[in-house]
C-alpha cells in the first residue's frame, strides 16, 4: 500500500555523508512519521542529497 508522506526531515552533515545523515534520521526513528532526506556538503561547496524511501511494501 502507497501512503504519502505529508513530512520530511533533514539532517545536514559537513565533510560527511548524505547516506550517513539519512541513516541518522532513521536511526532516531523519525522515519516512520516522515521522509528522511540527508545532505552533506564540504568547503569546496560540493553537496550531495538523499532521499531514503521509508514506504512499506
């Protein structure tokens, strides 16, 4: 079953991983009552996001 999620979360990480602060979202169990979405960025201003899909199947 589908559900939409009227939530997201972010969690922003420098010099670290966009996985890594998706999982820490998840690790807190924010997950279930919204979409866990990490960035990360560095000094050289690169930034990469992900977006963990949380949906039961």
């Amino acid at each position: 079953m589908n559900r939409l999620c009227s939530k997201m979360l972010v969690e922003l990480k420098f010099k670290d991983t966009a996985h890594s602060a998706a999982g820490q979202v998840k690790k807190k169990h924010f997950a279930g009552a919204a979409l866990p979405v990490g960035i990360s960025y560095d000094e050289n201003k690169k930034t990469v996001c992900r977006i963990e899909n949380t949906a039961d199947v």
